[in-house]
C-alpha cells in the first residue's frame, strides 16, 4: 500500500530525475515537493468530480475546493498521518459543506452576520498562526515563512472580496466562506490534536 502514495511515488520520479541530471540533484526535494503536490491535487480533485456530480453540487464543490486549496498551499494546516485518511476527510469537508450550502441556502441570510463574524475570527487565526507546516518546514528559510504568512493573509482577503464581488448572496459566495473557515481552523493546535487521535 505504502508504494503507490503521493509521496512515494513523487520520491521515486524525483530521484529519476536527478539521476538524469546532475545539475538538479541540489533542488531535488523541491522537485519531490512539487510532484507530491501536483498528484495529491489531481487525485483529490478527480474523487471530487465523481461524489459531486451524482449530488449535483459540482459548481459548489469546485468553488469550494479552489478556495480552501488556495489557501492551504499557502498557509499549510493540519493533517492524518496516512494519505488515505487526509484524502477521506478533506473530500468528505467539502461534499457535506457543499450539500448543507446548496440544501440549507436558504437560511444562510439569516445567519449571514454571524458568519462574517466567524470570518472575521478566521481571518484573525490565519495571521496569528500561518503558516503551519509540518514535514516541509526544513524546506523553507524564516524569510520564506514570514512571506507565506503574509501572502496567507493577502488570499484570505482576495478570496473574501471576491466572494462578495462576483457571487453576492449565492451558494458560490458561501462555499468560498466555508472554505476560508474550514481552513483557518486546520491552523489550530485543537484541530492538530484532533487529527492526531487519528494517527
């Protein structure tokens, strides 16, 4: 099970690569880091589209993993130890999200300012506490880290504003709402030992 993960296999075309030239061999982890990502965001998405579609919440479902993906590749989060676990519950997040968004819309207007107050918390948790990385933090220099804090914070806000700007009042704008809380709470120490009991 263990050779066919994201990070095996993303550690195998890396050190081929390598191999074939030298010149990379100092940039080698980056290259694994990068695949790793790139095969983690294909197999996620591909498992989206196939739960998504028979729910017809695919437009809500997208919207939503573009904007907590946006976000967390910037400011990082917790995460299971087992590939197959963070796969499971990151795709369940956003198909229950996306069904209570699109089943429950409309609600959503009553409860409206208590979830820009969530926000506004959210938003306060991804300055204080991104970016929070894991097995990739010896990848980055301090300086790195402090730009990833504030590049975190610079999403967060585009995303808000582009929420309110292009789907005022629709199920799109609270996906993307979902989205920027759910990953803000994946920054937190609570969230970390929650995950760990599942490790």
């Amino acid at each position: 099970m263990n050779r066919i993960t994201p990070n095996t296999i993303a550690h195998k075309v890396a050190r081929k690569l390598v191999l074939q030239n030298d010149q990379l061999l100092l940039k080698r982890d980056e290259i694994r880091y990068g695949l790793e990502w790139i095969i983690l965001t294909l197999n996620q998405l591909l498992l989206v589209l196939v739960l998504a579609i028979p729910f017809d919440i695919l437009s809500e479902a997208l919207i939503f993993y573009f904007a907590s993906s946006v976000l967390r590749t910037v400011s990082g989060g917790a995460h299971f130890k087992h590939y197959l676990g963070c796969l499971l519950y990151s795709t369940s997040v956003i198909i229950v999200s996306s069904l209570v968004i699109v089943h429950f819309l409309a609600t959503w207007g009553s409860i409206k300012p208590y979830l820009i107050g969530i926000l506004c918390l959210s938003f306060l948790i991804v300055i204080w506490k991104a970016p929070v990385l894991y097995k990739n933090k010896h990848c980055f220099s301090p300086s790195q880290l402090t730009r990833k804090k504030w590049v975190s914070t610079f999403l967060f806000i585009v995303l808000f504003i582009l929420s309110l700007s292009l789907f005022y009042n629709t199920s799109f704008m609270y996906a993307i709402w979902f989205a920027l809380i759910l990953q803000s709470l994946t920054l937190t120490n609570t969230v970390h030992h929650m995950f760990n009991i599942f490790r």
